[in-house]
C-alpha cells in the first residue's frame, strides 16, 4: 500500500500490466510506469522515484475485524465488478510459469511463500513453512554494531503475519508463545503478556507498544529479484547473539 502523492503532487494510478506476476501501475498524470511490489518508477518522466509505504497489514478478515471492532470494510464497486479476480485466484496464479532462472542452489523452491522482510537496508526471508511449526522466530537482522533484534510471528489463523523489533528501553528481549492462549499471546523474560499487535497487555511491562516492521507476503522467487542480497532463515536456527 502506497501513498498517491510524489512531490507534492497527488496522482491517479492504474493497472497497466503484470510484471513476473507484479502489478505494473501506471499514473495518468504523467505516464510514468510503476513496480506495485517496490513503489518505484520504472519508466517515463518520473523514473527513479519512489512511493512512500502507508501501514498496512496482510490479514485474514476474522483477525481484523477482531482487532478493528468499528473498523469500515470497502464495499465492491458494482460498476466494474465483474472486472474482478476470481475468489480462488491465489490457486490460478500458482499455475503460472516463473519466469525467473530457478537456481538449483537455492534454499527454497520458487513458489515457497515467505515474509520478507527489511531493515535498515538488510533483508530477510522467513518460509511460511517455517512459521507454520514453529509459530514464533526470534532473529537478528545485520551484522556488526548494525544488528537489529526481530521476532517474526504466525497469527492463530495461520495466515496472518506480524514482525517487531524486540528490544524495550534498550533490552533486547527473549519471547516465547504463551501456551493455551486464543488469541495468540506472547510471554517475555519478565513475565510481561503481549498481543498479536505487540502491545504489553499485563505485567512489568505494560502499556509498551513493540516496534512494528513491515512483513511483506512474497513467493521466493520474487522476493529474490528485488532483495538479491537476502537472509534465508534455516527451520530451527538460532539468531546469532547481538550486543546489548
């Protein structure tokens, strides 16, 4: 999700083609081409530039409508409503031919769906297979005096994804599931209770709020194009110590 506004200016954008299953976007003002994964300007007078990321969430509609209780749904437009993708087009899409090199190196098969995400210039990628067993992964992300304390977690639909930076006042902290718990709670090392949105629902620490990182739901083989540099997280690994 993007902001429609470059430089002061507010624009129009449409779908003007599929780029190795990406939207390519285009803006009616000027004609510039944009890459709906990256919010950059591949083509035309605007090129170079880049759309600044609203925050946004991937989610199941349940999870949503649990946390958003007054929230507003955007209703079909029935003027362009057989225009729209069919319910199962998820599965259709899967069908499609990648088009990228498929590396026989490569730690995941290209339609693997992942989280990626980024951080201070460093990428990720977590296998939503990964996530599946094991429901919470504590990480770090850089290397060096750059490294930054991360948890990635798998809501209780088993499809929703949320990732935060995990250190509070300057501590990095260790979290783990809170068994028996729906929705999903998370427990840290002083005993604090957190919800799915990362806020400090009891103990020492409540009322903090975690810092939320974007997690973008990509298959690898996309992932790979735009993030060439990428983390592969291993099932089972632990995150490599950081200085506190």
């Amino acid at each position: 999700m993007w902001e429609s506004e470059v430089d002061g200016k507010k624009l129009t954008f449409h779908l003007s083609g599929i780029n190795n299953q990406n939207f390519i976007m285009r803006d009616e003002e000027t004609g510039t081409w944009w890459q709906q994964v990256s919010g950059e300007a591949i083509h035309g007078p605007l090129k170079g530039k880049k759309l600044t990321r609203v925050d946004n969430d991937e989610m199941t509609f349940a999870l949503w409508k649990r946390e958003n209780q007054q929230g507003r749904v955007l209703k079909p437009d029935e003027r362009v409503k057989q225009k729209y993708e069919a319910a199962d087009w998820e599965e259709q899409y899967a069908k499609f031919r990648v088009v990228t090199p498929v590396d026989p190196n490569d730690k995941l098969s290209p339609r693997t769906l992942i989280a990626g995400l980024v951080v201070n210039g460093k990428s990720a990628a977590y296998p939503l297979p990964a996530l599946e067993k094991q429901r919470l992964i504590l990480d770090n992300i850089g290397s060096g005096g750059g490294v930054t304390p991360i948890f990635v977690v798998l809501g209780d639909d088993n499809k929703s994804v949320r990732a935060f930076e995990r250190a509070v006042d300057g501590r990095t902290l260790e979290f783990y599931v809170k068994p028996d718990t729906s929705p999903i709670q998370l427990i840290d090392e002083t005993a604090t209770t957190w919800d799915f949105s990362g806020k400090a629902v009891s103990g020492p620490l409540a009322g903090k709020q975690l810092k939320k990182i974007f997690a973008l739901k990509d298959y690898w083989f996309d992932w790979k194009i735009y993030n060439p540099d990428t983390k592969v997280y291993t099932l089972g690994e632990s995150p490599p110590q950081s200085k506190q």
